[in-house]
C-alpha cells in the first residue's frame, strides 16, 4: 500500500472518533439539561437541541480515547471552567459534555459524553493511543481537526520536524500565558480550530494532541505528547483526579546573571528566596508545614538535584517533579553554606 492510500485509510478510520467541542452561553431562563461541569453528574445528560437559546461562543477539537465516552482535549480549549460545553459529533449531533479533569501544566482536559446518547454506532469510534517517545524526525503524520471551528474534518499531513521544543503559549480569548514542554513539532498544518484534534502516525495511532501554531510564521505547529496525556488517563481511573507533586517552597532559578548578582558559587539549581510582596509584607520561602520543612529545607539553600537529576534552566525543578510520585521518599541535593548535604522530602498532593 502507498503512503497516500496509507493516509486515505488512517483518515476514514479517524474521522469518527473526532468531534467539535463548544462552549455555549444562555440567552435566556432555559435550565440545561448538564450543571456545572466540576459536578460528575450523568444521570442528566441529554442531546443538545438546537432550537435551545444558547450562542456558540468558542470551539476547538477533540477526539474519543475510550469506549466509555471520554474525550481529549486542550486545557485552553475549555476557556471557561464553570462554562457549560457541548461535543458536536461527526454526524452533526449535539451532546452536552461534563469535564472530568484538568492538568494546567500539560495543556490537557479531559472530557465525558454518555455513549449512549450518541447515535453512531456501538461501541463508540476510538482513536488508539500510541506511544511519543517512539516519534522520529522524519516520520509521517497527520493532523486531524475542526480549522477555525467552521471547517470541519480538516485534514493536514507533514512530518515530525522536532522534538522536545518548549514554548510559551498564549490564550486567545483569556491571554493566559503557558509554558509548554517536550511538544512535537511539525509542518503539517494545524489552525486555531484545530486544538485538540489528534497527531496521527501512520499507524493510525494518537502520538500527539495538536495545540499551537506560531503566527507569522510557516509550516510551524506543535502538539503535546501523548503520553501526558496517558499519565493523566491512568491518575483519573486510578484516583477520580489528576493529582498534581507540591513541594512547598518558593525559588529563583540560577543562571550566569543571578550567580554574578547573589554572589553564589554554582551557576546552576535554585536559590531557596521568596521576592517581598509590597501590600502583604514578605511570604516565606519555605512554606511551614509543606514537605519541603518537614524535610529540613532552610532560606538561602540552594537546591542542586532532585532524585538524582541536576536543576537546570533546561530541566527545571518542575521537570523533574512532575516525574516523581506523590507520597514516596525522594533524595534532594542541596548546597548550605558552601557545604553540599542529603535531604530525604516525601512529595504531598498540590490542593487547589
């Protein structure tokens, strides 16, 4: 088989999984079928009618992952926490949605439509997940979405042009500035529209969530690796929840300029320091109660590695945080006045 008919064949295979997703506001007294969204509730849901007297304010894209009716998506798709969103399918039906989860730092939401409120076949279409960390420069891929959320089933085939890049992304509507790690880069073309939609190897796999585009710019896109999003998967069956590491300190990362202006003996790891706060006096650096004092942590340590792994303005303390589990001993090196010494911080929950 061509790659072209390779192509054809993963697109037909794809199509159905992949939906519009929309938030809609209420013109009127109308009560929808679906609350608020932080409430899993799915006793209630319901096809969206169009004649209800709402407005589509915003869309974006996602796909089907599960049998059970969970969607994938971009965090900076659902703009609106408390917003009511429907998933509009590719036989144009229209079904409210509730979100299930969040993870901020990875651009990831996590959506749920009851299965069997959507007439399309059953089991529901899924797109399998694949594996990111097997993507190579060169290899084949397709983007498939909803550009500018009007033109739908939009197609785009490039290839994986980088890896590993990291940029700071902005939202449209809410200008929340994100920092994005560990993303795919590609020149198949992917539109605002297309956020969320799925990275296809030739394979058929999901290997990518499609997620920026850089304006001014040609044949530049990015997507988020998909295993993210399979970590999150997993810590929802597993927990209810996608639980986030909390150590409990604040810092400065250490470069050349901030060696030179602390005159500190190290041009690398974090310098333990909260910034003074002009209205409400200075915070603490070392949160009391967190971790990081139940392990001994002083103002003015410098952090060197955590788990083994040096800080880095390229490996940043979240880097590495984000790969340790929550609730088990971790060995963090630090350095204290001029003297390196062994701390052992067992990582607690972040609360919102």
């Amino acid at each position: 088989m061509t790659q072209d008919n390779s192509v054809v064949q993963i697109v037909k295979q794809a199509l159905p999984a992949v939906v519009s997703i929309a938030m809609m506001q209420e013109l009127g007294d109308f009560d929808f079928p679906l609350k608020k969204s932080s409430k899993k509730t799915t006793k209630s849901k319901k096809d969206f009618s169009p004649s209800l007297p709402c407005v589509m304010l915003g869309g974006g894209s996602g796909f089907v992952v599960d049998e059970d009716g969970t969607i994938l998506t971009n965090r900076h798709v659902i703009t609106d926490p408390l917003g009511e969103y429907v998933v509009v399918m590719p036989n144009n039906q229209k079904i409210m949605t509730e979100i299930l989860a969040y993870d901020p730092i990875h651009d990831i939401a996590l959506l749920k439509i009851n299965p069997a409120a959507v007439l399309l076949p059953q089991p529901l279409p899924i797109i399998p997940l694949g594996n990111s960390l097997k993507a190579e420069l060169g290899e084949t891929v397709v983007a498939i979405g909803n550009a500018l959320g009007l033109f739908r089933n939009t197609v785009s085939v490039g290839v994986v042009s980088g890896l590993s890049r990291e940029i700071h992304a902005q939202n449209e509507l809410t200008t929340e500035k994100t920092k994005l790690r560990g993303l795919i880069q590609t020149d198949a073309a992917i539109n605002p529209g297309n956020s969320g939609g799925p990275l296809l190897n030739l394979r058929g796999e999901a290997i990518g969530i499609n997620a920026a585009m850089v304006f001014g710019a040609e044949n530049i896109g990015f997507a988020l690796p998909i295993n993210n999003a399979k970590w999150a998967l997993k810590e929802l069956k597993q927990y209810g929840r996608i639980r986030q590491p909390y150590l409990g300190v604040r810092y400065l990362a250490i470069d050349s300029e901030l060696k030179h202006q602390f005159s500190l003996p190290v041009n690398y790891g974090v310098l333990v320091m909260a910034e003074p706060e002009i209205k409400k006096g200075r915070k603490q650096a070392v949160v009391p109660n967190s971790p990081a004092a139940k392990a001994g942590l002083k103002e003015a340590d410098i952090i060197l590695e955590i788990q083994g792994k040096k800080i880095t303005t390229e490996q940043t303390v979240n880097d590495i945080l984000e790969l340790c589990h929550i609730g088990r001993e971790i060995p963090m090196k630090i350095l204290r006045n001029g003297q390196e010494k062994m701390l052992k911080i067992v990582l607690a929950e972040r609360k919102n």
